[in-house]
C-alpha cells in the first residue's frame, strides 16, 4: 500500500524541522517505516540548489528564478525520492513542499499565483500531499528564533519584515482555503503541545 505524504509548512523560526522529528520518532514507534526529508533539498542536486538560494545576497536570484529554481530541485526529489518512498510504503515527512512557494514567492515577492499554481498543476498535481501541518507565528519573533542559530542560510531572514508578513498571510489563506487537508498550527505554543495537536491531526490518516 502506498504510504502517506505529510508536509510541515510555515515560516522562519516556527519550530517545524523539530517537530517534523518528533513526528517521525512517534510513527516509527508504531512501525511505520518513515522518510523524512526537506525542501529544498533531499537530493544531491536539490541541496546544491538549495545553497544557492539561502545563502548570498537577497538580490543574488529574482523572484522569478527562485521559483523556476525551487521547482527544479523539487521535481528532483520528487521523483528521486519522495514517490520510491512512497511506492515502498513508507510514510514521507517533508519540511516544506509547493505551498512554500506559494507563500514565500507569490504572496511574499509578487510572483503572479496563477502562473506558479498552474506549474505546480504540470508538475505535481497527481501528488499533493494527504495532510499539511501549516506553522502560524509572528515573524519578528520566528526570524530572531532562527538567526539565533547561526548558519550561512539567512538569505530569506534578511529580506524585509514586510516580505514576512505577507508570507504569513498567504499560509493562512492556504490554510483557510484547504481545510481538508491543512491543520493550522499554534507555532508560540510549547513543544509539547504542538506535538500533541500534530499527534491527534495524524489520526485523520489512520482512519482513511
Ligand atoms: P528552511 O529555513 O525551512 O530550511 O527553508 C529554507 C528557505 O527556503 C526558507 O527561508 C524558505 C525558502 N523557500 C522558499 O522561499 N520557497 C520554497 O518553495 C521553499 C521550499 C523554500
């Protein structure tokens, strides 16, 4: 049986990567085999990508190359990764998927939606996710969260809190519009609450 696919969506600093863990750690104690990977990235050549999108100068990639960027890593992983997991039965968590791009790209820099719906329509629509964990957190505490760890990856946290805050905007409405397969998330509750809500979210796919 095909296994399921599960992305964690949101912004800086939101507390995902962690969870996306924890989540992994609880299924594999119920047996699960379980993939878990990131976006961009989970390949050779989608990691190369993704250094070059989250380091360097904000002016480095326009809006438009990002997304035809993001979505040639992704369908490498998609298809090098993801599907063979999926098709072996194991369940894929994947930190970030195409509402990513529909946040950070279209909500965030402008890119016109309907042109990055309508590539994601070509590209990945036999294959949208069974749930989405969508991380909800103001961004000027989530973009402190998150270079307080101190990586080469800023190139997102250093673009303007404006360029956050609509990000955040488009994940609600995603959110909002697809609430069959989107849970929203309380990203300034504990780690231990979060937890449980994505715990009890997960037994919407036990029982289908
Ligand atoms: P991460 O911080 O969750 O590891 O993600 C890396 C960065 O890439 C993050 O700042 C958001 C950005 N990103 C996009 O802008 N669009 C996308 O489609 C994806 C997958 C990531």
């Amino acid at each position: 049986m095909r296994g399921k696919f599960i992305t964690f969506e949101g912004g800086e600093g939101t507390g995902k990567s962690t969870q996306a863990h924890l989540l992994a750690d609880a299924l594999r104690n119920q047996g699960i085999n379980v993939t878990i990977t990131r976006e961009p990235g989970g390949t050779e050549g989608a990691e190369l990508v993704r250094a070059l999108l989250v380091s360097g100068a904000i002016s480095r990639w326009s809006p438009l190359s990002e997304v035809l960027l993001l979505n040639a890593a992704r369908l490498d992983h998609l298809t090098k990764v993801i599907l063979p997991a999926l098709e072996t039965g194991n369940w894929v968590i994947c930190d970030r998927f195409t509402d990513s791009t529909i946040a950070y790209q279209g909500y965030g820099h402008g890119v016109d939606l309907a042109f990055i719906q309508n590539l994601h329509q070509q590209l990945f629509s036999t294959n949208t996710p069974d749930l989405t964990f969508v991380f909800d957190l103001d961004p000027s505490v989530g973009i402190q969260r998150s270079l307080q760890r101190h990586t080469s990856e800023t190139r997102f946290e250093n673009m303007q809190l404006e360029f956050h805050n609509r990000m955040r905007q488009g994940y609600l409405d995603i959110a909002h519009q697809d609430v069959s397969r989107c849970i929203l998330i309380n990203a300034a509750d504990t780690v231990d609450n979060v937890h449980k809500t994505i715990l009890n979210g997960i037994e919407r796919l036990q029982l289908s």
